[in-house]
C-alpha cells in the first residue's frame, strides 16, 4: 500500500512539473528577452530562434535557445532551463549541452537557469574536477524582486511576479493585483481565462495560496470570470448556496424543536445535511 501510495504522490508532481514546462514554453517568446536583460544583465540587440531540439549521435530538448547580438557586436548562444525541482545532474547536465552547442553552431554558449520550485534550491553551478572546470549561471527565482515582472506591460511577465520575492508584499494582496493586471488586457474573454489558468498553476509552486481562495478573489476581482455557467465560477456559487442552507439549517436546530425531516422540509436540503449539521453541533459541545 505504501508503494502505490509513493506511485500516486510521484505521478501527481510529474503531472504538475509538465503543467510548468508548457506554461513556461507557451511565454517563452516574450519572456526571454525579459529575462535576459532584467535577471542576467545581458543587452541584446538582435535575437534569432534556434531549434531546442538537439541532436548529434543522441537527441536532446532545451527549455530555450537563441542565438543572440549583444550592443558590442559580440554574437553568441543563450541556453535557458528553467528548473521546478533540484536536479543533481544539472551541472553535468549543462556541460552535455555546452559541448553540443559548440559542436553544432561554433559559438561561444552562455547557459543560465532559474530555479521556480517551491523548496530551497540546492543544485551545484560548477564541475571542479582534475583537468575540468565548468560554471554556468544559476539563479534562484524567489530572490528576484517581484516588483520587476509586476511593472511590465506584458502579461506573461506579470504572472512571473508570484514567483519572485515579496519583501513587504502580502500574498494575498499580489494576486489581486496580477488578477486585476489579467482583467485589464485589451483581449477577449477566452485568452484571459487562459492566463488565469497559468496563474493558478504557477501560485501553486509559492504554496501561498489555495484553489479556493484564488477563486475567491477571482470572483471579487475579475469581471471577465463571473459568468455563471463557467465550472469555476459554478462551483464557488454552489459552496456558497451550500454555506447558507448550512447557517439556515443550524439555526433551526438551535431554536427550534422540529425534527430532522421537517428541517429538512424547511431549508429544502436531505436529511442526511440535516443530521451532518446536528452531528457537527455535537461535537462542539464536546
């Protein structure tokens, strides 16, 4: 039993791991740029898309690859991963792509990863071994004030900002404002629920917050959720149409002698909610 129970945890940190991947690989186009100049320092003038797909004797598959200008002509490759967890192999890991890269483009290769996992980031940046010296830049997200991604006018970088460092910032109070950022975008309906969807999945790597209280402040927040027959918005309204048949129901049993049929009767509920509310009283007594 322990073992399946080891299978499911496994399968459901792969699942959320890909969820990541394809957030990150969808804005990718307009976060390199952004995350070049503003986490690595790097002024770019020219940038050209390289296939992430590398492949010599065996192939492999990078987050992001670019080969870019910078504003003293120096031209180069940049390699960007992007890490949800603490990988052991990632410096070796680097070091395989590095030696491709070269292989295939003949240009110096500059590598960078952000670290965006939950827990403290603990992967090695360099190989220091007899007759081989390697470094590339790591650099663990949470560090980044989250102040740089919340000012920019794209919304894919807004998303960024629960990711960063919050300093004085209230959790809370930053998601409203991404929130609100999302309902602001001159875009349809469809494409901002979209965003919404890649805020929920990357709020989930901070642990800040939960489902719920995410769609709390959606249905506060944002103009563009409330629309009943949307499943999100559906479920908040029935927990609160649940919530007041809950309150009714107890007050019932508390000022009144009606059995548990007729309460149910009253608040139009099964009796099953009725004697779930009474057991519930009880044990506050206790």
């Amino acid at each position: 039993m322990a073992k399946q129970a080891f299978t499911e945890t496994q399968g459901k940190e792969r699942a959320e791991s890909q969820q990541f991947d394809k957030i990150i690989r969808q804005n990718m186009p307009i976060l390199f740029p952004a995350l070049m100049e503003k986490v690595f320092g790097l002024h770019i003038v020219e940038y050209t898309l390289l296939d992430d797909k590398l492949q010599t004797t065996k192939q492999l598959e990078v987050d992001a690859l670019q080969k870019a200008t910078d504003t003293e002509g120096n031209t180069f490759i940049i390699h960007l991963e992007v890490q949800t967890k603490n990988d052991k192999y990632m410096a070796i890991r680097l070091l395989e792509y590095r030696a491709m890269l070269n292989r295939i483009h003949g240009l110096l290769v500059k590598q960078y990863v952000l670290y965006i996992g939950g827990g403290n980031m603990n992967m090695q940046d360099c190989i220091i071994e007899p007759d081989l010296q390697f470094a590339y830049k790591l650099i663990d997200f949470s560090t980044l004030p989250h102040e740089w991604f919340l000012s920019s006018e794209h919304i894919e970088e807004q998303l960024l900002a629960v990711l960063g460092k919050l300093g004085d910032k209230e959790p809370t109070k930053l998601m409203e404002e991404v929130i609100s950022a999302i309902d602001r975008q001159p875009i349809n309906r469809v494409a901002k629920i979209k965003y919404f969807k890649q805020l929920r999945v990357l709020a989930q790597l901070r642990k800040f917050t939960d489902t719920k209280k995410v769609r709390d402040m959606m249905l506060k927040t944002a103009s563009f959720f409330k629309v009943e027959k949307d499943p999100f918005y559906k479920q908040g309204a029935e927990e609160a149409a649940e919530q007041k048949s809950y309150e009714f129901v107890q007050n019932l049993i508390q000022n009144t002698e009606f059995d548990d049929a007729k309460i149910a009767s009253l608040a139009v509920v099964a009796v099953s909610f009725v004697e779930k509310v009474r057991a519930d009283l009880a044990k506050k007594k206790k």
